[in-house]
C-alpha cells in the first residue's frame, strides 16, 4: 500500500515509523524542515519530500497521483484540510485522514463530506488522549482499558498484586471463582516478555494481564488480579491546554476537578468554559501551591501540559507529596518505560493512542478497530468476518481449527448484541466481530489475510 504522510512532527514521525515497519507499505514523509526529514529518513526506510504540505506542486512530488491514503498530520488545522481538499480534486486520491484538533471544526456536521471538505477519516489525538484518561478514571487500577464494538466489550490491562483472588493459582480455576461471568485472559508481560496463558499458567505477582470482559463484568474480574481500588472523587489536572480543559469538562460533573495553568489569562478563559471545574493560577511544580490545595488527598494528579520535563517533575512532585495516583503526559515514546519505572503510575503516550485509529484505515481485510498496545509491539484488532465458508478462512470454523499465525489470538466475538467469549470450539460466523490479540506484530500480514475473502465474495 503506497501511504503519504505529511507532516514529520511527533505523530507523523510515530505514524511512519509504524507503517513502514510493514514491508507491504510505501511510505513517504512530507515537511517544510529538511533537518527533521534527514533524520527521520536515517532511521526509517522511507521516501521524504521537502516542501508545503498543501502545495500542489509538492503533493504531486511527493507521488500524491499514485497513492492509496494521504494522511495529513501537520499542526495547522488549515493546512491539513487544503491538503486533502488538493488531494482529492487534483490527485483523487482515494481515502483522506486528517488530525483535526479544533472541536469548532470536529462538531461540525456539514463540514466534511465529498461535497464540502472531502476528508474521509478525522483524528483528534487530543480527543482520543481524553478519552483515553477517562476511562483509567473510570477503572482505577488499570494500565489501560480499550473499546471494541462500540464499547459494548473492553480490553483491560492491569498489574496483579499479591491481594489479586487468581495470583499464585492457575487460570482454570477462574471459573471456580466467578461462575455466573465469562471474560478471557488474552495475554501475560512478565519481566516485559509475553506468556502464552492456558488453563495451567499460574498468575504471577507483577504480571502485567489483560483480559477481555463485557463492560458490565470488568470490575469483578479485575478484583481477581488486584485488590480493587475506591472510586475516584478528587482529580488535579496540570496544565490547561486541549487536553486537560476537555478532561475537565468531561470529569467536572462527576468528580472535584481543579486545573492548575501556569498563564493568568488562560486560566480566565477556561474558567469561562467550565462550569464546576476550579481553576489556579500557577506553577503545579510549586511544592507550597500543592500542599495549600491538600494534595495528599487527590485521588488523581493528571499532568498535561505540553512539556514532558515539566509533567514528570510536577507527577513526582505530587506523589512524593501523597497524590494517590499519578499520571504523565510523555511525548517521547523512549522515556515511558523510564517513567514508569519511577515514581509515576501511568505514563500517556499521545502517539501510541493515536497510532490505532490509522492503523485501523490500513489494514488489510474489514478491520475496523486497532489498539496498539505494548509501544508497538502487539496489538489488539477488531476484524469483520465476511464470506461463506468455501470463500473465507475464518467463517464456518471453529476457532481451534483455524490456522492463526504464531502469537495471535481469538480472544471473543460480537454478535449482533451478544457478546461471545471464544473458546477453542467456538465457531465463527458469518459478520461476526472478530476480537484478535496479536504479540508479534510482524506477523500482521499472515493474520490480514485470515479476514481477506476469495475473489467470488461481492
């Protein structure tokens, strides 16, 4: 697939970095900075175009005449949307992605259609970065909590500690312990390698577990890997730029949400957006302002402004200082596990996030949703199964009959309204969404070819 990027910022870097890891992609990197481009072709094996990413005569450089996706991931909203609105009426490009951080032009309705902006897929990693938050908000004490089919079935990743109810017993006896519930264990870390889990594997204290769960029984199967957590009630946002005035606007109703943002007149403009929401003028790395505000007391300390350095100061500061939980916007994808391994709870990755929503408009097969999980090593998939049995791979088999490429997993299916935990009998059927864990990323191409039918399917 030939996939033209433009813009060589931290997510166009992530995004080509993950695509062309692929050897069935193409992929070339527009940028006005040269510098950046030379770097980035020195690490990648890549095409670059210096010019405007907007400009004709640059797209058509770059091969916009020949390429099956543009994906337009500059920082200028503008310019993302000219690129395509060129794209489409010069090179008629077929599929158009744009990063669209503006919540002015992502609400709107008639904005964006063939006969307006022609832009076929919006990503706001902002948006997704919120999201994101809330739901570990939502589920305190896991790592990360990820939707498949509407939400209607979840990802959950989670550390097991020695108060976990399955630690230091064998996965079978799960169905011992909560029998009226299903979920399915999808894979194991331990020490940063990944187990292959069966009924006999016994869950380790420290392993990093995720399973898949209906959204109703997630905190019953999370009180088997950790003791559960209370509610979250008190949150401290640092920073007030997209992300955090979005998070506060989504939490301010459900819980006590204080914004600390370092810029007077910032901060009297957010608290003009908020309702319930209290903002402080100040330095949330200011030892004496997170004491006056008891921040012993918060449940959790969200940093979010748009200097990592200053989020993992501010991050140890609060836990040093008694945050119950601590998490960090980090842009660097080499400095998460460092994090991590520090005093800071949960490091956010805005590439990682974002990276799933354009994987998903790549892949091969009817894919409709990809999780990366694992800085990129694994993912989670939601795939459509299409075709009769005489055209497709997958439809009409039991699952313990079909031939996944080593490290792949069918961990549940949605059908219709029902949720279907797999089992090695399980048979799929036709339409069904296909939930897949994959360790190996590599072996992506093997697995995109499971959901592709045969040339007869219409």
């Amino acid at each position: 697939m030939k996939i033209l990027i433009l813009g060589a910022g931290q997510v166009g870097a992530s995004a080509a970095y993950h695509l062309s890891r692929e050897e069935t992609n193409e992929v070339t990197v527009v940028d006005k900075r040269a510098d950046v481009l030379r770097e980035l072709q020195d690490r990648l094996d890549i095409r670059t175009v210096v010019g405007h990413a907007a400009y004709p005569e640059v797209l058509e450089r770059a091969g916009a005449n020949d390429v099956d996706i543009i994906v337009a991931l500059t920082d200028t909203d503008e310019t993302n949307m000219i690129a395509c609105q060129v794209a489409y009426t010069m090179f008629h490009t077929p599929t158009k992605i744009a990063r669209i951080r503006s919540a002015e032009y992502m609400n709107s309705k008639q904005l964006f259609s063939q006969d307006a902006i022609p832009i076929d897929v919006r990503i706001s990693p902002e948006q997704l970065v919120c999201e994101y938050i809330e739901q570990l908000i939502l589920y305190p004490g896991a790592s990360q909590v990820l939707d498949f089919a509407d939400g209607r079935i979840r990802l959950v990743g989670v550390r097991a500690d020695r108060d976990g109810l399955l630690v230091g017993q064998r996965i079978a006896t799960l169905k011992e312990h909560i029998p009226n519930s299903e979920a399915r264990i999808a894979a194991i870390y331990r020490n940063g390698k990944p187990v292959v889990p069966d009924g006999d594997t016994v869950i380790q204290e420290n392993d990093e577990v995720f399973f898949i769960s209906d959204r109703k029984d997630i905190r019953v199967f999370m009180s088997e890997m950790r003791r559960l957590e209370d509610p979250v009630r008190r949150v401290v946002i640092a920073g007030g730029g997209n992300i955090g005035v979005r998070l506060a606007l989504a939490l301010e109703h459900t819980n006590q949400v204080k914004i600390i943002e370092r810029d007077p007149e910032r901060a009297r403009n957010i608290s003009e957006q908020l309702n319930k929401a209290i903002v402080l003028v100040g330095d949330a790395a200011d030892e004496e302002l997170l004491l006056e505000e008891n921040i012993d007391s918060v449940d959790v300390f969200c940093a979010l402004t748009n200097s990592e350095e200053a989020n993992i100061l501010s991050s140890m500061l609060a836990k040093q200082l008694g945050a119950h939980k601590v998490m960090a916007l980090i842009n660097r994808v080499s400095y998460v596990d460092l994090v991590e391994a520090s005093s800071i709870d949960i490091a956010i990755s805005p590439q990682q996030i974002t990276i799933g929503s354009l994987l998903a408009h790549v892949r091969r097969g009817d894919v409709v949703k990809v999780h990366s999980l694992r800085r990129g090593a694994a993912e989670a998939i939601e795939a459509i199964a299409h075709g009769s049995p005489e055209e497709s791979k997958v439809v009409g088999r039991a699952i313990g009959n079909i031939d996944l490429p080593k490290g792949a997993s069918i961990v549940a299916l949605v059908r219709g309204n029902q949720v279907i935990i797999a089992h090695h009998d399980t048979v799929v059927e036709r339409d069904d969404h296909v939930i897949l864990f994959l360790t190996d990323r590599r072996k992506i191409e093997s697995l995109e070819k499971l959901f592709q039918v045969g040339v007869s399917f219409v």
